[in-house]
C-alpha cells in the first residue's frame, strides 16, 4: 500500500474489496491472529491464548480491547485491520465519483448510435 503525501494532501492507494471480504473488524483481525498463530500473537499481546481466542469470537460479553488491537497493529506490522476501518469509513469519495462517471460515459456511448439514428446528433 503506497503512501504519498505533499503538503496539502494524503493519498492512500488501499487494496480494494476488504470490507467485502471481511464482515467485521474483529473477523479481519481474528484472520490475522489465526494466521500468525493465536499462541504467538497471545503473547504479544500479553494474554492467554484461550481469552484472545474468545475476544475475537462472536461472544458478545466479551471484547477485543482498543489497547490490545494497538498492540496488534505494533507487534505484528499488520496492517490489514486499519485498511479495512479506512475502506469502510473513509472510502474515497472522488473516486466513487470518477468510477461513476466512468460508467456514465460508457452508457453515453453505447447510446450515441440509436441517438444518431434518430437524428437527435
């Protein structure tokens, strides 16, 4: 994921389709720990395998604490659960727009030769 940055403005360019892949934040960070080993990452975070495992289960008395997905992000460098915070809530708006343009200009085209023969050109 490229970062580029000049005085004004920061340009992220994200891997698309992580909140289509993912249903929530804590199904994207249970993938990771899974897939870095839910032992290893316990000890990063400093807790039983066991209660990290429940933390990122569906068990809504208990919860992933903000501390700990801080010490997530640190400890194993990844980053795929803030790219999906920023997909989901600071989604490009100007490329929505240039995508969306995009498809009305080729639906204009696909149009321009019935308006042609209808002589509306």
């Amino acid at each position: 994921m490229p970062i580029k940055a000049d005085k004004n403005q920061l340009t992220l360019d994200l891997e698309t389709g992580l909140v289509e892949r993912y249903g929530s934040l804590r199904e994207c960070i249970a993938t990771g720990v899974y897939q870095r080993g839910l032992k290893r990452v316990a000890i990063d975070l400093d807790t039983a395998p066991s209660n990290l495992s429940v933390q990122l289960s569906e068990d809504a008395s208990r919860h992933f604490p903000v501390d700990s997905f801080e010490r997530y992000l640190e400890s194993t460098g990844d980053m795929t659960p803030l790219y999906y915070l920023i997909e989901k809530f600071l989604s490009d708006k100007r490329a929505r727009q240039d995508a969306t343009m995009e498809e009305a200009m080729k639906l204009l085209a696909q149009l321009a030769p019935a308006m042609k023969k209808m002589g509306l050109t």
